[in-house]
C-alpha cells in the first residue's frame, strides 16, 4: 500500500506480537526515520530500544527521537518519526504513537518513542475514522485538509487549523478539549509535526513539488500560535 492510501487505514495497535521483528526490517524502518528529512533549521536523533529499556510498553521495538525540547524540536520528532509510523503500516506492521512512557534511563532531548511491531489487527477503514468533522479544522475540503483531518494527536484532539494561500499550506496550532493545557507543551506540537507530514505526503500525491516545510511563529511576536508552514510548487 502506498503511503498516501496508508494515511486513512493506519490506526494505533495496541496489539502486538511479542517476537521480534527480522533485524533487518527493523533496520530498514530505522533508516526511513533516519533519512526522512527534518522541519527547516531542525535536527533529530532516532535510535531503536526494546521493551527492556521503556516504562509502560510492552512492544518488541520502538523508536526513540531526540530533538531539541522545545516548541520546533517537539513538531520535528513527529514530522520526522509519522513518515516511520506509515512505512511500517503500510508493511502491514503494526505502530502507535506513545505519549506518556519514558525510557527507564534519562537520557538528554528525548522526546517522544513510536512502538512497532507485527500485529494480527487489521486496517481501519477510512469509515471508522473517529476525528472532527472537516470543517472545524478547514475552510477547505482538499485532499490536504483530508489526510491532515486523518493524522492522530494527542487524546485524538487534533489541535490546529489549517490555512491555504497560493503554494503555501500553513497549519496553526490550536487548543482544544479539557486536556489541552497539559498537551499544549509537547503533545500539541508533536501532533502538529505529524499532521504536517500528512500535508507533505498528499501535497506530493498530487504531484506538487514541497520545497520548505518550516516551523513559524505568526506576526504577534511570543503571543503569536506556534505554526508549520508547507511551501510548494
């Protein structure tokens, strides 16, 4: 399955498989996430560890993004780690997205671990999609707006807007639901880098040519709302 068409099945797996994937599948998702490319300006680190390193998952592989801890750097590690997460389910692996477990030894710019491995579930149809309806994240139904409207976050709240210009795609980050103040820090901008690569991915579907994804912050100075902005041709 190609990963455009991936982004409306994958869902999060909660079950998986406890053996050990092949090394060298495990290798192959290790290098998509290390060659996915960064957000404008940012890097990442991306290592692989087993359940023996992680509190509160018990899947045979995870990848664990190290990025700088702050708002560009939170967006980066799932921009970077959501291009893995549709690789392995477009292999029909299985992936999710981990908010809370840490690794059991700290370690410096960790940011976030997205657990892998082979899973018995089957794929969601694009039905049982459970998100907002369209229009409260777009003025406009495209094919962008909908793989964005598809991208999991954080308790699935998927905070931000989406703003189209002339070769531009802007998604602004926005709070929503109960939890969004405890989420806003890193979860939010986490989601957000995810949702921009879901942007990227249906951009170039249609055969546009991405030549900037970047982290922004809007005219109103420290007020403003984080954002990403898409450039393309």
């Amino acid at each position: 399955m190609d990963l455009y068409s991936t982004i409306f099945s994958r869902h999060s797996i909660h079950g998986f498989d406890p053996a050990p994937l092949d090394a060298k599948v495990v290798e192959e998702i290790l290098d998509v996430a290390r060659q996915a490319g960064c957000l404008d300006g940012q890097t990442v680190r991306v290592e692989v560890v087993g359940p023996e390193q992680v509190s509160g998952s018990s899947a045979p592989h995870h990848l664990a993004a190290f990025t700088a801890q702050d708002d560009a750097g939170f967006a980066n590690a799932g921009y970077v780690l959501q291009l893995a997460d549709l690789t392995i389910q477009a292999r029909g692996l299985g992936s999710h997205w981990l908010g809370m477990p840490r690794l059991k030894r700290k370690q410096p710019g960790f940011t976030i671990l997205l657990a892998f491995g082979d899973t018995s579930e089957p794929p969601r149809s694009e039905d049982a999609l459970n998100r907002l309806e369209l229009d409260a994240i777009s003025s406009e139904d495209n094919p962008v707006a909908r793989a964005v409207r598809a991208a999991p976050s954080g308790m699935n709240d998927q905070p931000w807007r989406i703003e189209f210009e002339d070769g531009l795609v802007r998604l602004i980050h926005t709070k929503r639901g109960p939890m969004s103040m405890i989420l806003a820090k890193r979860m939010d901008k986490v989601s957000l880098g995810i949702a921009s690569r879901h942007a990227v991915i249906a951009l170039q579907h249609q055969g546009a040519q991405v030549t900037k994804v970047a982290p922004a912050t809007a005219s109103g100075g420290a007020s403003a709302p984080f954002s990403i902005e898409i450039s393309y041709q």
